[in-house]
C-alpha cells in the first residue's frame, strides 16, 4: 500500500518502521458491499475440518461485522442492487453519484501484528490503514495512512469527494433540563435535500442519550442508534451515530421535517453550583459541522441560571411552535434563544451563577461564575504558622497550626472576567471586523479546558482566578500564563471557528492556531517576555522526546489534525496544532512585516493597518459563514505578497504550504564566512547562510540585522535557503561590522 504523499509516507514509517505498507499476513476477515466474493470464489477450497474451522472463527466474525454494520446499511439502503451473471448482488449508486465501493480487511500481520485496511469510496479520503494499542493502560486507534487515490488512477471517479446532498437549514429544539443529570429533548429539524435517493440518513448523537421516537413530515421511521465506528475521527470524538431510514427513497429537492424526541443523563454535577454539561456538540441530533439557524427553548429549575448560543428573545404563545407547553409552569424558568445568523453548532451551559457585565462598543460582555469551585478543585497546599497562646505565660505556646486558605470564589472575580472579555473583544472587532453576534457570555465551567462557541464561551474555572490564587497552586509561570491565556483564546474562536470553520480535520489546525495566536497577540503588546517564555516552551516541546526516543515534531505535520494523537505521542495533537500551528502564523506576521519594511521592527507595535492583521481581515469578510481550507487562507495572503518574499519571482507561498505546514521541519541555521565590503555611502555583505537538520526540499525565508554602534538592529532583509545553503549579498549601513541571524526569532528554529 502506497501513499503519494510525503507526509503519509513518514506517518506510515511513524508506526510500521516502513514508509510502504509491505505486510504478509496469516489470516483475514473481509467484508464489502460489490462482487469481491465472486471474483475470489475461483481460488477458495473448502476447510479440512469445516466445523472446527466454524467454531474457531464465527465469534470473531459477528464481533467484527458490527463495525461495518452502519456502512453496509447505507449501502443496501441509497443503493439500487443490479445483478451480475451468477455472483451475489452488486451495489451500484443511483444515476449521478458515482460508484458505491466499500472494502474492510483485517489482517493477522506476519511482522505487524492485527490491522485494518479500508476503501470506501464515499470517504473524502477512501484509502486508509491503522491499528488498535494500548499503552499504559490507555487505548489508541493509530492511523497508519490516510489518502486519495493518485489522480488518474482507475478508482479516482469513484474516490471524488461529493457535497453533502443533505442540508439542515434550521432546527427547532425544546430542551427539558433537569439538574444534575438529565436532559430531554424534542428537535425538528427542516431539511433540503439536492439529488435524492437515499432511503437512509447517519446523524451524531450522544450515547448518552436515548432515541425514543423520530418522525418525517409526521410519519414514524425506523432507526438504528449505534456507537461509532472503530477507528473513525467520530469514535476518537467519543460521539454516537443513528441511522434514520425511510420507507421509500428521498425524492429531488424535496424538503423535509424531520422530528427526534430523546433523552438521558448528559449533565454531571461537579460541585460548588456547577454542572458539566457532557456531549456538548450531540446534545442535539446533527450531522457534524454546517451552517444552521437555531430556534432553541429551555425548560429549567428555579436558582439555576441558563445560558445558549444566539441571542435571548421573549416567549411566544405556546400555539406558535407545535409541541410547547405554555411559558408559565410552576417551579421551573423558561427560556428562549434564536440565533442571529447561522451557526455551525448550538449549545449551552447551566450553574448557579453570578453574573457580571461589561461592554465592548455596542456589544454586551457578561460572565457567569459560581461561589465555589469544583469538588475536585485542588486545595492549596496549607502554611506553617505559629500562633502564640496569650494564656500561656512563657515561652511555650501551642504547636505550629497549618492554615489552609479558603477555597477560590470565582463569583469574586466575575466582573474582572467581564472587563478583560471586553477588552478583547475591542480590540479583536479592530483587527477583524466587528464582533459577529449582540452578546458575549463567559460562562464558568469545571476543569482546566475551555471551549469557545457562538456568542458562549465554556471558560475554565481556572480562568476566574486571580494571579495571588495561581500562586496558591505552584503552577509553573508558563502554566499561570496558560491559564490566563484561554480568555482571550476563546474570544479569538468567535471569529476563527465560529464565524469560518474548517473543511475537514486537515484544516483544523487553522482555527485553533490562529486563536491561539491572536490572544498571544494581546500578550506580546502588554508583556513581552512572557510572549517569548509561551513561544520558546512551543518550540522546545517539539524537541521532547518519547520513551522509544522519538521526537514529538516528528507526530506528523499540523495537517494530520487528531491522527497527531497516538499511542507514541498521546499529547500530539495539542502539541503539534496549537505550538507548531501558533509559531506557523507568528512565521507568516512577520514575514509579511519584513516584506513592507516599514516601521517598527518591534512586534509590540500590533495595530489594525499591518499586513497580517488586513489579510486576516480579508479572509473574515471573504468566507464569514464559509468552511475554508488550508489552501484558502495562503490565497489570501499571497494577494498582497511583496516582492521580498516572491520564491523565485513567483507571487506563491506554495513553498511555506509544503514545507512548513505539511512538513515537520525545526532546522538550525548559521552564518558561514561572512565578510564586509566598505564602499562611499554603504557597507555591503555578503556570506553563506546554512540550514541544518532540515530536509533538503526546505525552504525558509530568514531575517538578517546589521549592527552599527550602540543602536537597535537594523533589518537587512530576508534570505531564502533552499535546501542546506544559500549565499546571500546585501547592502547594510556604512560601519556595518556584525549582522545577525533572525535576532527577534521570527523562525521557528532550534538554538544553539
């Protein structure tokens, strides 16, 4: 099995030790969906000894088949069978949507050990390899490869991509929720749907939640509520699928209503007036991320306090949405929240809070905290102290007590999460665009991880504390500058992932980046060192080494997105994505800085007019409300490309695309045998510039400074190295005796 792809090819080399699948194998199981078994019945013989053959194998087989269950459904459900000579039936699609081809092995390796090896065709990446492990306890589905079939191969018409012929055009959900555990929940969903055809539709829906009922236009359908497939990005999400089927295939164009009534315990308390609201993207019936408007109403117990996506509107009678009971019912509150414009999902987070307010220009900022922490929130270690005993004359007093400062009241501390949301919002609208929606909620949730949603923010418990309180834990500074990094982290996905999204988790790496790298914008203007500190622990992190001595930048490129994840790099996917991805972007500000040469070479100096910040600002008003791919966003960028940074004249940033973002290079660069020419009004330089441990495709734009006197560094400009060396010839200042290679560090590289 061969991947095209250089990328897959060291994935593959990652977990197998080879960058070509090259595996013989004992024994198989097999299951498809076309007429394999008839072009394999020539060579198959009958077993010596059937039954015990039988025996050996048949528990093995239903266990396995139920993997492949959902697939081959949709098979024999969206597809018209035709027979082929005396072979079982075949599966061919409907006229339009191309060939319907699906195969599963799982191979006894001789060398490797038990393995899969799929194609399925309608996959957005048909092929792929991978295997089961667990380590330490903890157990991983490695992707070994994942990839299309090479252009003008024989199965590339039926390995084209399609669009989603299915689209959710809005949702109407009434939500019961009754703390601490249960939520139940009525959603109609009114679906468009382009060719037709099908007779069966997959949504994710929590396994947490049970499926009572679904219904189309009234009618009830049969459905199938099933865990997620092994190995899939869904199972590694933790989320569940049902299959929907209707009686007769879906007709073109036709529109749909389709009604699911569920419920089930997706809420835990998590003490001190917090809930953890669980399968927060599947508390609803979807089918992944898109675009959607929302009509959503909670029906909740009095003392809590409810916050959703969208934006909080008065009840309408009970009459207007079929199903709802009247507004007023004793002992519970009722709300409603519609959104503004489509979002890709919806959700929403419940606590006895106490809420704070702030404003950003016209936008109102609140956050919602609790009195109290989490059960699980770690008590600060206690003081010695000795407190003397005015009783006791002499002295002798009594023992040392240990005092333990009381817990963290993260109520306290709401009005100052509101005041710095704002801030944030403020200056991201300046840089960006104006903020999306009316309203931002900053809502207290127990852990230390934070999400942030349309117009909802699920922020970390840790990010109501105060620095004194950070200090209380012994949090190492990066973890204390972490912590209260999520605020604005979370803010920046308002626009980078809420408002654009990614195409697939190729290019998911993007958003969470790029938020990263936004709130570290506002770090680096307020404190500089702490920005260093957050940017050298990124790079000296891709430098950690595994037990089998692995490098962590060795998990793959950022395109690999949650395949990072594995049992030899557990952590990859944070790792690679927000470190890696944050110094790709800080890659790009900066170079396009040093392409304008104009101004401040200071990075402090961040403000709405620099070229980073208005191609961010192009993207926004380019693809708000669209899906958008690693490709998409270079374009942006390389329509203001200056001459400077022009790869062999070409306005592409083709070579950053390939080695830098689908790449895992960290080089080492050094100036060799440079010297300096005096000329009337200039000193001019020259030399050779070295990239070491690097690929020898590599290349990388790379910033010298001249130093003259006692003043700053003064920009030369940038040098390609394409491959280990480039030579370069530049003209510095009169005086000139000493240049510097990329003093700010603006590439990401390793140090001596």
């Amino acid at each position: 099995m061969t991947s095209p792809d250089r990328a897959e090819r060291a994935s593959m080399a990652l977990f197998t030790g080879m960058a070509i699948l090259e595996e013989q194998f004992a024994t198989a199981y097999f299951r498809f969906n076309d007429d394999s078994y008839a072009e394999l019945q020539p060579s198959l013989r009958p077993a010596d000894h059937a039954e015990e053959f039988i025996s050996q194998w048949n528990a093995s087989a239903l266990n396995l088949a139920e993997s492949d269950a959902l697939r081959l459904l949709l098979s024999f459900a969206n597809f018209l069978p035709v027979t082929k000579s005396e072979s079982l039936p075949l599966v061919t699609a409907p006229p339009g949507t191309g060939v319907d081809r699906m195969l599963h092995a799982r191979l006894q390796g001789r060398t490797l050990g038990i393995f899969d090896v799929y194609f399925d065709s309608a996959a957005s990446e048909p092929l792929w390899a991978g295997q089961t492990r667990t380590i330490e306890g903890g157990a991983f589905y490695d992707v070994w490869t994942s990839f299309s079939p090479p252009s003008g191969s024989k199965t590339e018409k039926e390995a084209e991509q399609k669009t989603d012929d299915i689209t959710i055009v809005r949702y109407e959900i009434r939500a019961d929720v009754k703390p601490p555990t249960v939520l139940n929940g009525d959603a109609r969903l009114q679906v468009s749907t382009g060719r037709g055809g099908e007779r069966a539709l997959l949504f994710e829906l929590s396994r947490f939640l049970q499926l009572k009922t679904v219904e189309s236009n009234g009618r009830p359908l049969e459905f199938v509520h099933n865990q997620a497939l092994e190995g899939s990005q869904l199972s590694r999400r933790g989320n569940d699928l049902v299959a929907v089927i209707f009686p007769e295939p879906i007709k073109p164009g036709q529109k749909l209503e389709l009604r699911f009534v569920y419920g089930g315990d997706v809420l835990s308390e998590a003490g001190g007036g917090l809930l953890y609201v669980g399968a927060r993207g599947t508390w609803y019936p979807n089918r992944g991320l898109a675009m959607s408007n929302f009509d959503l109403e909670f029906h909740y117990p009095l003392g809590w306090t409810l916050v959703a996506t969208g934006k909080r509107v008065p009840l309408i009678p009970s009459s207007a949405l079929p199903g709802n009971r009247p507004a007023e019912v004793q002992g519970e509150q009722v709300a409603r929240w519609i959104s503004q414009r489509p979002l890709p999902l919806a959700g929403f987070n419940l606590g006895r809070y106490v809420r704070a307010a702030a404003h950003a220009g016209e936008v109102t900022v609140e956050s919602y905290a609790t009195a109290g922490m989490e059960h699980n929130f770690p008590r600060a270690p206690g003081e010695v102290v000795s407190v003397p005993d005015i009783r006791k004359p002499g002295p002798f007093g009594e023992p040392p007590l240990v005092v333990t400062p009381p817990p963290p009241s993260p109520a306290r501390n709401a009005q100052s999460v509101a005041d710095r949301s704002a801030r944030a919002v403020d200056v991201f609208s300046r840089y960006f665009g104006p903020y999306p929606y009316d309203a931002l909620a900053m809502t207290q949730m127990p852990g230390k991880s934070s999400q942030g949603w349309p117009g909802l923010v699920f922020l970390s418990s840790y990010a109501f504390l105060t620095p004194d309180q950070k200090k209380q834990l012994h949090l190492s500074p990066v973890e204390t500058i972490f912590s209260g990094q999520a605020l604005a982290h979370e803010i920046a996905h308002q626009w980078w992932g809420d408002l654009l999204t990614w195409r697939s988790y190729r290019d998911q790496w993007m958003f969470e980046a790029l938020a990263n790298y936004c709130a570290l914008m506002l770090m680096e203007s307020e404190s500089p060192s702490e920005f260093r500190m957050v940017m050298d622990r990124y790079r000296d992190d891709l430098l950690e080494k595994n037990k089998n001595g692995e490098l962590l930048k060795d998990a793959g490129p950022v395109t690999l997105g949650l395949r990072l994840s594995s049992s030899h790099f557990p952590n990859g996917y944070e790792a690679i994505s927000y470190g890696r991805g944050t110094w790709l972007f800080h890659m790009l500000r900066c170079m396009l800085r040093d392409g304008e040469a104009k101004g401040s070479r200071d990075l402090r100096s961040a403000n709405e007019n620099e070229p980073f910040i208005r191609s961010l600002r192009k993207l926004r008003d380019r693809y708000e409300g669209k899906v958008i791919t690693s490709g998409d966003l270079l374009r942006v960028f390389e329509e203001d490309l200056p001459p400077a940074l022009r790869f062999e004249g070409k306005k592409s940033l083709s070579w950053f695309l390939e080695g830098w973002i689908n790449g895992t290079a960290l080089p080492r660069f050094e100036l060799l045998g440079v010297k300096y020419l005096p000329q009337s009004n200039a000193t001019v330089v020259s030399g050779t510039l070295l990239q070491k441990e690097a690929p020898e495709s590599l290349v990388t734009s790379v910033p010298l400074y001249a130093v003259v006197g006692g003043k700053a560094p003064v920009l030369l400009g940038r040098v390609f190295v394409d491959g280990p060396e480039a030579n370069f010839r530049l003209t510095a200042p009169v005086g000139t005796r000493k240049i510097l290679l990329d003093p700010y560090q603006t590439v990401m590289a390793r140090r001596h």
